[in-house]
C-alpha cells in the first residue's frame, strides 16, 4: 500500500520511520524539507507539495502542530483533500479540538475522503519505540481498515466513538498532563524556597502517591535543566487553549485550565516554548 505522511517534526518523523521499515511505500511532506533528509535516504518518496502526497496515497496521514497547520495542509491551493478522494483514508493523529476535527470530517466528506481522527498518548519515546496509543474517533469500518498502520506505528488502539471523539478524550489527558506539571513545578517552587533541596523534593515526592507517575520520566530533566524538547512546551499551551475553547463551546467552567494556559503562556514569552514542557519547571523557581 502507498501511504502518504505530512509531518514530520518530533512525532510525525519517528512515525512515519516505522511505516517505513514495514511492507508499506511511504510518500512524504514537510513544510521544511530538511527533516524528511533521512526518511528519503532510507528509500521514502519526497512530495513537493500535500497535493503531491495525495497523488499517489491510499491511505494519507497527517501529524501537525495546531488546527491552523491541518487546514492549511488539506486545504491550501496545493492541499491535499482535493486530490486523495476516490473515497480514500485521512487519518488526522495532530492534536486538535473535537470541533475542528468534526469540521474536517465534513470538509473530508465534501471530498469525497474518509477520516479519522486518530491522536495519540506517548511521546518522543514512545514514538520512537512504536508504542503509541492511538485513541480514535471515526467509523469503526475505518478504524478496523486502519488498524495495520495503528499497529506498525503503536502498540494499542482505544476507538472512542463518532468523529471528534478521539481528539476529545485527547485534550482531557493533555489537559490533565499540563496541570500536573504546573501545579507539581509550583509545589516545588515553595519548597525550595523553604530551603528544601531540589534533590530532597525529587526524591521523596517523584515515584510517591501525590505525584502523577509521568513525572519519573521528567526528574532528569529538572535535575540537569536540559529540556530538549520530548513535547514541547508551546504545544503543550496550545493544547490547554484548545481545551479551553472546547469548554467554552460545552458551556463547561474550567476555572484551572485558564490559569494553567496563561502560565504556559507566560513561559513562552520568556523564552521556554520550544523547550519541554516540564522547562515550565524553570519558569516557576525563576531557574
Ligand atoms: N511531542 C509529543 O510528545 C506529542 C505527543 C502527542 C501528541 N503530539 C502532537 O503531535 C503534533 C506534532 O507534534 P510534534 O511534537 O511532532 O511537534 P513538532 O516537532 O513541532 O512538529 C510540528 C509539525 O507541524 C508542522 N507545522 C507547523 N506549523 C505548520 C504550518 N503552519 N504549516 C504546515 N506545517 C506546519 C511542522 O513543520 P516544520 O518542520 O516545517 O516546522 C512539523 O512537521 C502536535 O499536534 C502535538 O500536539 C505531540
């Protein structure tokens, strides 16, 4: 099968590695070409353009940055939606909000395409490991269709229900990961300020019952203050807007998100928002 890929930054470029290395034909994009160089040594076809991708795709993937990246990327003059129709497979795995995935499924629709929103739990690693978890909305044919990929890609799938829902349950675990890091960072801003040890905190609360188990996987970040980005921090802003948003459209008073979202922000104008999320570490003890 050919199968399409727009995206590669940290996630889309590990994914789309695996798909590589399977029976499969891969046909690549990315706005910068540069990071598709080792996807393209290693046998995958270059595309100039998402039109290009959707030329000879079956089955077409995106895993991009924001809503504004998807829409662009199917829709623009060189986009891709116009092209892959012939009732073919768009599997969205980008982290969006449920609305604008309903939204695309319609624009899919209209095109004549399939779609899925199908984003994932995990990270660098777990990409780079193929353990992601796809959580899925969509039509259960679609997602049995897609289940090969899924499995190339990720060790598991959770099919949430109609469109949207999986970009839906999504946003409530990144939200969920977002306020944990914050509230965590500003635990420990107090404690040091109390005199205890970054070290003393870490590992008496790290791996203990009030700290989310994620957190091991952050201590040697905050420990060395190295935060090459695994998710990085902007994202992790733009998913708690998202969240947000999607509140606002359920009518859902989340008085914590705001807050979370406005302290992600405020460690992106100083500098952390291509760094890891957990940099929101440093931002709070003033590191
Ligand atoms: N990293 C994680 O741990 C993680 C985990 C789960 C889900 N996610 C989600 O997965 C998606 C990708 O994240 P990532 O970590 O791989 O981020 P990333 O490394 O920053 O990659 C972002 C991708 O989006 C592209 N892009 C950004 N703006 C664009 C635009 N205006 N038009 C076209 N392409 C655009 C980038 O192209 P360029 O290369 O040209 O910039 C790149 O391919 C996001 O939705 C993120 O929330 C990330």
């Amino acid at each position: 099968m050919n199968i399409g890929f727009i995206g590669l930054g940290i996630m889309g470029s590990r994914m789309a590695g695996h798909l590589l290395n399977s029976e499969h034909t891969l046909i690549v994009h990315n706005r910068t070409k540069d990071k598709a160089t080792d996807l393209i040594a290693n046998g995958a076809t270059w595309a100039d353009t998402p039109a290009e991708v959707a030329q000879d795709a079956d089955i077409l993937i995106t895993m991009l940055a924001h809503p504004e990246a998807v829409e662009a990327t199917a829709l623009c003059d060189s986009g891709f939606l116009g092209v892959l129709g012939d009732g073919k497979l768009w599997i969205d795995s980008s982290t969006v909000n449920p609305s604008f995935s309903r939204k695309m499924a319609e624009q899919a629709t209209a095109h004549n395409v399939r779609f899925l929103d199908a984003p994932v739990a995990g990270s660098k690693n777990q990409a780079q490991d193929g353990v992601l978890r796809f959580i899925i909305g969509g039509e259960a044919d679609d997602v049995e269709e897609a289940k090969p990929l899924f499995e190339i890609m990720g060790s598991g799938t959770v099919h949430v229900g109609a469109h949207g829902m999986g970009t839906s349950l999504k946003l409530v675990v990144n939200y969920l990961l977002a306020s944990a890091m914050a509230s965590f960072a500003e635990g420990m801003a107090l404690g040091e300020s109390l005199g205890v040890s970054q070290g003393m905190l870490l590992n008496v609360l790290v791996g203990g019952p009030v700290v989310p188990p994620f957190m091991a996987g952050k201590k040697a970040k905050l420990e060395s203050g190295d935060y090459d980005p695994e998710f990085p921090l902007q994202w992790m802003q733009k998913d708690v807007q998202l969240a947000t948003q999607t509140a606002y459209e359920t009518a859902v008073p989340m008085p914590l998100a705001n807050a979370t979202k406005e302290l992600y922000q405020q460690a992106i104008r100083a500098g952390h928002g291509e760094s890891d999320f957990s940099a929101i570490y440093d931002y709070m003890t003033g590191k």
